[in-house]
C-alpha cells in the first residue's frame, strides 16, 4: 500500500497520491475481490499424486502413491492442497487423511476401491482420518465403491443384495474438527457412504451419494456423536438411511450429536429419508430438517429411540415425502412419520423423546403416522403443523401392520390396522392446521382419521379428516384422554 508520510516533499506527495488514485482506479474498475478469493491463501502448496509416483490405470495399486503424498502435504499443512489429477482412475486401499489439508479430486478423477481386504487397515474403510483438524474434501471427481462385487447374489425373494462376509465403508472420519466435504461424488458404497464419528464444526456441502438402491447398509450420511453441523444442498439416492443422525455404542466418549442442520437435500431411499437412531446411546438434541425433498422411502421423517439416550429439540419443516412399502427384509412399512421410544430388549434403558415440531410438511404414504411410546418411555410435547397427508396402496406388498424393529421387548411386526394418525403412550401432543385425505386405493384396514390410547394433552385445532370408511369408523376415537 502507498502511504502518504505527513512531512514529504510537495513533489513526493503529488507522485505518491497519483499511484493511490490509479490503485482506487483499478479497484473500481475491477469490483472488489470474491470472499473466496480473498481467504485463499497465496502460498498453498499444491502435492500432485502423480509426483509421487501414482499411476492412475484403475490397474496399479496407487495406495503408496497416494499416502506418500498425502504425508508430504500435510508436513506443509497452511490447507496444502493433495492433487488427485483428472482423466484417470486410481485404484486404492486405506488411506489416511491428515489434517491442515485439502485432499482434492480434480474434474472426474475416480478412486476405485480394492475388492482385497488386505489392501485395507483394520477399519476396513476406504479413507479414513483421525483428529484431522482443519481438513477439507474438495473436487468434483468420485469414489467408487463397487458394491455388486461385495455381494454374494441378489435375492430374488426378498429383491435385495446379499452381502459378503467382508465389505468396507467408504469414509470414517473420527474426532475430526473444522472438517469441510465438499462437491465430490459417492458411488455405488457397498456399506455406510459417509460416516463421521465424534466430530465437530463440520460442513457437508454439495455431495452426491448415488447407491445401489438394492444393496442393504448403504446408508448415505452418517453424522454419529458429532456436533455442529451443516449438512446441505446435497443429492443422496441410496438403499438405506438417506441421511441418519446416531449415537451408536462405543468404547470411547465421543459426547452427544447435537446442533445439526440439514438442508436443501434431494433424497431418493428404499428406507428413511431423514432419521434419527436407531442407535441412541447418548442424547441427541438440537436438529433441525428444512427444506427436503425425500422422491421415496419407506419412511418419510423418522425417530427411532431404542437406548438409553434422549432425543430433544428436533424440527422437521417445508418438507415433501413419498413414503411407500418395501420388501420384508427392509425397516419400515411404508409409515409417513414414525416417532418410536421401543425398548431395545426387555429391561433394556431407554430415554425419552420429547419437544419435536413437524411444520409445513407435505406427504403421500402407504402407512400411518405414529407418535408411538410405550410404558417404559412416554413421547412428550410433539406439535404438527400445517401438515398434508395422503394415506393411499399402490404397492404389491402385505399391509395391516406396523413395524417396530429393532426390538426384542414388543413384537417386530406388530399386526395392526392403520389410522391416519395413530398416538399412543404420549403427552402432550398437538395436531394443528393438520389434514388427512384418503387416495383411491384405501384398503379395510385404513380407519379413523385419528386414533389415540393412553394420552394426556392431546390437542386438536382445526384438524381436518375423515375416516377413510365412514360407515365403519367414527373420524376421531380417543380412548383413556386427560
């Protein structure tokens, strides 16, 4: 910058005061610089992988290559970028990312997974990091995770994929601070697409995940014992959980996942679109869903408590759903929405769910919605609102039912009719500018609009619905109300 000294001679003065003025000039005519722009560091060092010795033939095994770089770059750190360079396939075993770095997939360079588990560490992931602080996963290019080759043959009975006894994820990202994954492409994950364990201050931003949706487990994003997040604008078909908040058992304390938001996705499942559990061995709070749309599922907006932890303060708003029956062997029967607090085994700990909001939520679903606790675990304080639902069957498989697993403590498959809205074992419940329709398929078993045992505080303003068969059901039967 040119500073103008207070005692200078006129002459200097006069010279120094042109050069700002061209300096202004220039700035104007410019615009000012992007943000982006102005945070990229100048001297980032850039770690190309084929400098080190990868070859990226899909062919050769480019796991030394690549970590050799990846070690380099991060003795650099500053956001070192690693070049994973477009225009070839590059097959892989486990790497490890490490931290102050930028693991870069350029234009549509692939990592192709190994299908030899001795190519891989004992987490039997494809890339994994740990306490990587500061690390980003940037580029448009893919993984490829070769699912159909971990599979032993599809089965035709129950139309999905059945596993072989080894097959590995494709990210485990552990304890991982100020994470950023950005832009790149998940494909065909023979397991959990995207899990992050244990990690705070992250970004998820413009992810594509497309599975197999006949392949079980393939979950898309798996954020588990992690706080603030920002999940968002991201594209996810997979055949199971489309994006799953959990708090799964662990040896270590990873603490609670809690301050979470998902928004402006795209999710196409064979099981929940949105969902949190089944795995709650520590509390969950704090979530907020907006602005989804779920093409199907089985599912729409789900929570399954099933252990010891407590789920609090989750809102699901300006959401669409389709939610539809699977094969047997998949979780879920087509309900719209599932609050569940179910005692994993019998005598098992289990928290409680309460303060949930559901607003501006329109569906189409084959099943009802159950707000559905149980005497060990009452749900509390679950308000609708400006929700739009339409019960219809278009799908070949049984009904008459509702789906409880996982559980040992109450059947799995528990026969039951299918209400608009079933509530039971619950306090505190409001149903607001709430609307239940029926589609042009509705089956002996589809009753009342809304059916309810075992609650206190139920309310009801302008809840619109007829029973699906007037004749035969009253609109609305609340038993043992207070």
């Amino acid at each position: 910058m040119t500073i103008i000294k207070p005692f200078m001679k006129r002459r200097e003065a006069l010279e120094a005061g042109v050069k700002l003025m061209a300096v202004a000039a220039l700035s104007i005519a410019a615009g000012p610089l992007p943000l982006w722009a102005q945070d990229k560091k100048k001297d980032t060092a850039v770690f190309n992988v084929l400098d080190f010795g990868a070859v990226g033939d899909g062919k050769t095994l480019d796991t030394a290559a690549i970590q050799k770089t990846i070690n380099e770059a991060s003795k650099a750190g500053n956001g070192a970028r690693v070049l994973v360079k477009s225009g070839r396939k590059y097959l892989i075993g486990t790497l490890e990312l490490k931290p102050n770095i930028d693991f870069h997939l350029e234009g549509d360079a692939e990592l192709l997974v190994s299908t030899n588990p001795q190519d891989y560490t004992a987490e039997a992931a494809a890339i994994v990091a740990r306490d990587a602080h500061n690390l980003t996963i940037s580029g448009t290019g893919s993984i490829n995770g070769r699912a159909l080759e971990f599979m032993t043959h599809f089965d035709e009975a129950n139309e999905w994929w059945i596993p072989k006894d080894w097959r590995p994820k494709l990210f485990i990202l552990t304890a991982c601070q100020n994470l950023k994954v950005k832009d790149i492409t998940i494909n065909k994950a023979p397991s959990w697409s995207l899990h992050l364990m244990g990690c705070e201050n992250v970004l998820v931003d413009g992810i594509k995940i497309s599975n197999n949706l006949d392949v079980p487990n393939c979950d898309g994003i798996d954020p588990d014992h992690c706080r603030n997040v920002d999940i968002r604008n991201c594209h996810i078909v997979c055949g199971d959980d489309a994006i799953v908040i959990k708090a799964t058992r662990q040896n270590e304390n990873f603490g609670p996942s809690a301050n979470i938001t998902v928004r402006d996705c795209v999710l196409e499942t064979q099981d929940s679109g949105l969902k949190i559990g089944t795995e709650t061995t520590q509390d969950i709070y704090n979530v907020k869903f907006e602005r989804i749309e779920i093409k199907t599922g089985c599912r729409g907006l789900t929570i399954q408590l099933r252990d010891e932890g407590n789920v609090r303060n989750i809102d699901f708003s300006d959401i669409t759903f389709v939610s539809r029956y699977h094969s047997a062997p998949w979780w879920g029967r087509g309900e719209a929405i599932s609050f569940t607090a179910i005692p994993r085994t019998a005598g098992g700990k289990i928290g409680v769910i309460e303060n949930v909001r559901v607003k501006n939520v329109k569906g189409r679903a084959e099943n009802s919605v159950r707000i559905n606790g149980t005497k060990e675990s009452r749900i509390k304080n679950v308000t609708f609102e400006n929700v739009d639902l339409t019960f219809d069957r278009w799908t070949k498989y049984p009904g008459n039912l509702f789906d409880n697993r996982p559980t040992t403590a109450y059947p799995d498959i528990e026969p039951h009719t299918n209400p608009g809205y079933y509530v039971r074992f619950a306090d505190g419940v409001t149903l607001k500018n709430c609307r239940v329709k029926w589609g042009s398929n509705v089956p002996d078993y589809f009753t009342h609009a809304l059916e309810a045992h075992d609650v206190t505080g139920l309310k009801l303003k302008n809840f619109k619905g007829e029973a699906a068969h007037p004749a035969k059901y009253k609109a609305i039967s609340i038993e043992k109300q207070s």
